[in-house]
C-alpha cells in the first residue's frame, strides 16, 4: 500500500462521500436563484418570510451540527448520516407540498436539521490514513464549491420547467440518490481516527470560542454567508429588472462564477509562493466590500452586473476556499474537530442571519439600502482581519502510539517537539494517540512513527 496516493479504499471514500456532500449541497442551493421570484406566488409571502425561507435550512444546521457529529461517534458515522439524509428528505417533500412560505420554511428548517457535514467528515477520516487525510479533505471541498455553481446554473433552468415545488422534489430525489451512495458505494468504516481532531468535544469548545485567531475566523464565515445569503433576496429581481428573463439567468451565472474560479487560482498561487496570505487575505475582504457597496451605488444595467456578481465571487470563493486552511494551521494540535465543529456552525448561522436580517431590511428599505448595510458590515471584518497573525506552514495529522505510563509520554512529547519540522505535538495517554502539526517538507514522518511506537 502507497504512502504517496491513495489506494483503493480511500479513492472510494473520497468520491462516494464527496459526492453525497455535493448532492446534499446543491439541494440546498439551488433555492437561491429562483426563491425571491417564485416566492410571490405562495399564500403569506412577505420580503421578512422570504429571507427566512432562505437561511431557515442555516439555524437548525448550526444547532445541530455539533451534535449530530457527537451522536456519529457514539453510534456510527452511517446510520446518523442516513438518519440526516432522511430527515432531509422530508424536509423537501414538506416544501413542495406546501402552498404557503409557512410550509416552506418549516421544510427548509427540516433540511437543515438533517445536518450530516460533521458525521461524513468524520467518516472521511476513519476511511484515510493521516497522510492521505488532506487530499480526501480537499475533494470534498471541491465537491462543496462545484455544487454550488451547478445549483445557481440548474435553479433557474428547473425552475423554469417544473416550478418552485418542483425545485424541492428534485431536491428530494437527489437526497434518495444520496441515500443510495451511502448505502451501497462508501466503504464500511474499519476503524475510527482519533476524536479531538475529527469530531468536535463540548470539553473544548469553550476555550475555542475565545481563541482569538479563530474567533476572527469564525466571525468572518459568519458574515461570508451573511452577505451572500442577503445578496440572493435582491440579486433575482435586479437581473429580472435589467432584462434578463429568469431562464436566461443561468447564462450569466455559469460564465462569472468559472470565471471567479479562474482569477481566483492566481491570487491563491501568488499568496502561497509569495508568502502574502495575509495580505490577499485582506485584499479579499475589501473586494467583497466594495463589490457590495457598488451593487448599491451602480445602475442597475446588465454590463454592471456582470462585472459586480465576477468581483463579488472572486472574493467570495477565495475566502471560501482559505479559511478552512488557515484553521487547520490555527487550531492546536488535537482539537481540530471542535475548531471546525465551531466554524462550520458560524457558517451556518450567518446563511440564517443573512436571509432574517436581509428580509427584515427590506421590509423597511430598498434593496440599495441592504447592499450598503451588509458592505458595512463586511468592512467591520476587514478591521478585525487586520489583526489577523502569520502562522507557520503546517498540516495536522494524527498518530496512534504506544505509552506504558504518562511520564513516557510527556517524556516523548519533549523529544518530538525537538524534531525537526514538528510545530506542536499533543500526546493523548488515555486515547494512546498523538496530535501533531508537521512542516511536511522538513518533517521525517517515518522517524516520527518510530518514536511513537518503540
């Protein structure tokens, strides 16, 4: 078995689970292109319950989160996920059949409560060995981003033929389709990784919250989703308004969100080999700023539009797509389950504030008003990202070891902290596993084991 790729087993696990991820996903998303048009045909449609129908899946996901992946560890990664998938299910079905934003709202809060990310998270890492880990990590991000583009290209084009109920009955067939996946095509798990760096423990999660680094971090993916979930009440009806019939929008859709992606890739190689990632950091927070504060100030004409959704997107994914990385780098050895469990229910949070506040607002203003309002509050991060610190390049990774006392281990602790390209070591006795952020260029992984298992 090669230490350099993955072998069967973890291509598996990186496909199946990526692609339930992804479908999951783009069942959620594909609501917010059409929603702020269909919407006005149901009994109870207010813009105040037209946010709430969009962010309602994000409260009951960030509740639920933590827990569910909890409940995964105690009773297993795949029955919790097939029970989510369920519960998603019929989420779906309570919003095709209803005719009121109430029903709706009530079946994308039921979606929401299917909240699986953490339990198939935690099967991508009981499916992987520790150096194979990050690669399986990243196709499920990559899965996640391509859901997204998929679901703003198909949400019109479904819309369009079946309606909005039709939307959710898509949806439903996607999470059976996903069902199917976890069923018959991801491996049984054969053993578990160690908890603290997979599945988040209420022990830690206190002392997270405070950690200054990630709390700039988890404020931020707050007011990522917050922006972007206020963005998409408005963004339908201005493109109806400009001209652009709602079938057509996909047509301006695919090209600017590829096109983010494309402008994206040389920021992230440039920050990468230039060492900048701070600075283009920043910079990407400005850009959501200003491309939200222009969405505002601009007529409201096709050409301004275009280039405004490309801006707003390249910031959007490139801070989308570092964040996680500069949380691996962030959170201590062995704890990585609670920093991500914490941030993962940020993010949600945020999609729910996004739709409640941004429906609130325009209930009361203008659209223009919401855009300067959420370009505001963007701003208020980009001054709490200025204090953001430099951290060393690093991975985290986990071992299992052999203590014969808790002296021995402190005694290996020291020693390993010694080593070359080991950054932090965190050595759990009771668990016979070790925590460890690796500069995986100047780190000897193999003599690191040796010394872990004499």
């Amino acid at each position: 078995m090669s230490a350099s790729g993955l072998n069967s087993i973890e291509k598996k696990a990186a496909f199946s689970l990526a692609t339930v991820f992804g479908l999951r996903m783009l069942g959620l998303f594909m609501i917010l292109p059409v929603f702020a048009i269909y919407g006005h045909e149901l009994v109870g449609f207010s813009p105040i319950w037209l946010g709430l129908a969009i962010g309602a899946y994000g409260l009951t996901q960030a509740l639920l989160q933590i827990p569910m992946g909890i409940l995964s560890d105690k009773f297993g990664r795949k029955p919790i996920i097939m029970m989510g998938l369920v519960v998603f299910a019929i989420g779906s079905v309570v919003a095709a059949l209803s005719e009121t934003i109430y029903g709706v709202v009530l079946g994308r809060a039921l979606q929401g409560m299917g909240a699986i990310a953490s339990a198939v998270l935690a099967l991508a890492a009981d499916l992987t060995r520790e150096e194979q880990r990050p690669k399986v990590m990243a196709t499920i991000g990559m899965f996640i981003g391509l859901s997204f583009t998929i679901a703003l290209v198909l949400g019109p084009l479904v819309g369009e033929s079946f309606g909005l109920s039709g939307l959710f009955w898509f949806t439903g067939i996607l999470t059976i389709l996903a069902m199917v996946m976890i069923q018959f095509m991801v491996p049984n798990s054969v053993h578990k990784a160690p908890k603290g760096d997979n599945v988040a423990m209420l022990d830690q999660l206190g002392a997270l919250m405070k950690h200054p680094q990630l709390a700039r971090l988890n404020i931020g993916v707050f007011i990522l989703h917050m922006a972007l979930t206020a963005c998409f009440i408005f963004l339908p009806t201005r493109l109806v308004e400009a001209g652009i019939d709602l079938q057509s929008h996909w047509q301006l859709y695919l090209p600017t969100l590829l096109g983010s992606f494309f402008l994206m890739v040389p920021f992230m190689i440039f920050a990468i080999k230039k060492q900048k990632e701070k600075e283009m950091f920043i910079a990407a927070v400005a850009l959501l700023a200003i491309s939200l504060l222009l969405f505002a100030l601009l007529p409201n004409q096709v050409i301004f539009l275009v280039v405004l959704i490309l801006l707003f997107f390249v910031a959007f994914n490139y801070l989308e797509a570092t964040m996680p990385s500069i949380l691996s780098r962030i959170a201590p050895a062995g704890v990585k389950g609670s920093a991500m469990g914490i941030f993962s229910s940020s993010q949600f949070l945020g999609a729910f504030a996004g739709g409640a506040i941004g429906g609130w607002l325009a209930s009361q203003y203008d659209a223009g008003f919401v855009f300067i309002f959420m370009a505001l509050i963007v701003g208020l991060w980009l001054v709490a990202a200025l204090g953001m610190k430099r951290h060393a390049k690093s991975k985290s990774f986990s071992f299992s070891a052999h203590f014969s006392s808790e002296e021995q281990a402190d005694e290996v602790a020291e020693k390993l902290i010694a080593m070359p390209g080991v950054v932090e070591a965190t050595l759990v006795y009771s668990e016979a596993v070790a925590y460890l952020k690796l500069d995986e260029k100047v780190a000897d992984i193999a003599e690191i084991k040796a010394l872990l298992k004499p």
